[in-house]
C-alpha cells in the first residue's frame, strides 16, 4: 500500500516536472556567481567610513569641550617618551 502510493507520488512529481524520471541524472543547480567589488567601490568605501568616524570624533571632542571647557585628546595616546 505505502509502495504503490510512494510510486503515484513519484509519478505525479514527474510529471510536474518537481523531480527527474528514474533514468535522468538529477539536473544541477545552476551556482550564483560570486559578486565583486571594485577596487574603486572599496575606496569609496574606505573614504565614506574614515568620513563617518572623523565626523564622529569630532562630535565626541566638541562634547568633551562643553562639559569640560578645555579640549580632550581623542585616539590613541602615547607614552611621555613618544613611545608606544
């Protein structure tokens, strides 16, 4: 019983076109290709970011300035001897 219904099932999924008939290789699925940026895109990129974090800097110093009422070194500090 399971059998013949698995077979109606196989038939009608055929003819549907849903699955190839038992002699057919199952047909491959055609793969995306791969998208790439441009050189130029990344820069654009790079630049829009640098962008948005000096904006984003500059808004933080401006607030350090109004609460404090003298200007705040943002970034990465370095040691008395220049070091790192």
């Amino acid at each position: 019983m399971k059998a013949d219904i698995e077979g109606k099932m196989a038939d009608i999924r055929q003819r549907l076109g849903i699955e190839p008939a038992a002699g057919e290789p199952a047909p491959k699925k055609a793969r995306r290709k791969k998208l790439r940026l441009s050189a130029e895109g990344r820069a654009n990129i790079v630049a829009a970011l640098k962008k948005r974090w000096a904006e984003r800097r500059k808004a933080e110093q401006r607030a350090n300035l109004a609460r404090s009422g003298k200007p705040s070194r943002i970034g990465r500090q370095t040691s008395k001897t220049g070091g790192r």
